[in-house]
C-alpha cells in the first residue's frame, strides 16, 4: 500500500539535483582562481625554487 507521500519521494528521487552541483561547481571554480591567483602573484614572482 503506498501513499501520495511515497510516490513524491520517489518523484524527487528522479529529479537532478542542482543545488548540490551548484554548490560542488562554484566549490570548484574557486579553488582554481585561487590556485591560479597563488601561481601567478606569488610563485611566478618569486621564481622557481633552487639550490
């Protein structure tokens, strides 16, 4: 026996979850801007580590 409940849930179940993948995808795009700002503004000046 299932409920109108039961069927919602299984209906959201099917949908995508945006939200999360925004999330995950914003998370994403500014670890690279940050890698990149690091790489550019302070490695390439300071140069290549040597001995």
């Amino acid at each position: 026996m299932t409920s109108d409940l039961d069927s919602g849930r299984e209906h959201r179940g099917e949908e995508h979850p945006r939200g999360t993948l925004a999330v995950v995808a914003l998370y994403g795009v500014l670890f690279v801007l940050g890698w990149f700002a690091i790489y550019l503004f302070i490695y390439l000046p300071r140069g290549p580590v040597t001995r």
